[in-house]
C-alpha cells in the first residue's frame, strides 16, 4: 500500500478523535485526505475513537476499532485501502472497550 494512516485517539476534540488522516506516501506534497471514521462506525453516542488501523492479511482492507465508554456502544470499521471506501461496520455487545 501506498497508504500512511494517521489516527489521533487522544486529541481533546472528538472530532479530530473520531477521524483518521491518509497520506499517500508516493505524493506526501498533496496532504491528506480526512476520513471520519466515527461517523461511518454509525454510532452517535460518545467521543468514539478511533485506534490501531491494522491491514487484513493480503492488505486490501484496513481494520479501525471505535472505542466508546464501557457503558457505550464500539465497533470495527473496515475501509477499502485502494479506495479509502466504507467496506462493513462490525458491531456486537462483545465489543467493549477495555
């Protein structure tokens, strides 16, 4: 990929927390692009943080979790890495943030 994936889960404003920042590594003088990764999680509740993009084992798709309060509702975002589209929203009530 060539794709650099920034996320900011400590920032103090939930905006910022929520969303994730990519560089395209062979053009770094065009910026990024912001992807809000909190608001495609579809979770309304919450500062929902975005944390630890790790790539699927062939590397088409990035994996998000959106942390919550223990008492709030978290997911897994996947985003297409050539596209840097929505692929799936995975929720479950196992999803707890520690």
């Amino acid at each position: 990929s060539s794709n650099l994936w920034v996320d900011t889960p400590l920032n103090p404003e939930a905006e910022l927390a929520s969303s994730v920042a990519v560089f395209d590594v062979k053009n770094l003088e065009k910026g990024y692009e912001v992807i809000p990764i909190g608001e495609l999680s579809g979770i309304s509740e919450g500062v929902r943080r975005v944390v630890q993009g790790e790539y699927n084992k062939d590397g088409s798709e990035i994996w998000f979790s959106v942390w919550n309060s223990k008492t709030q509702e978290s997911a897994i975002v996947v985003i297409d890495d050539k596209t840097r589209k929505l692929k799936a929203v995975i929720k479950d009530k196992r999803l707890v943030t520690p």
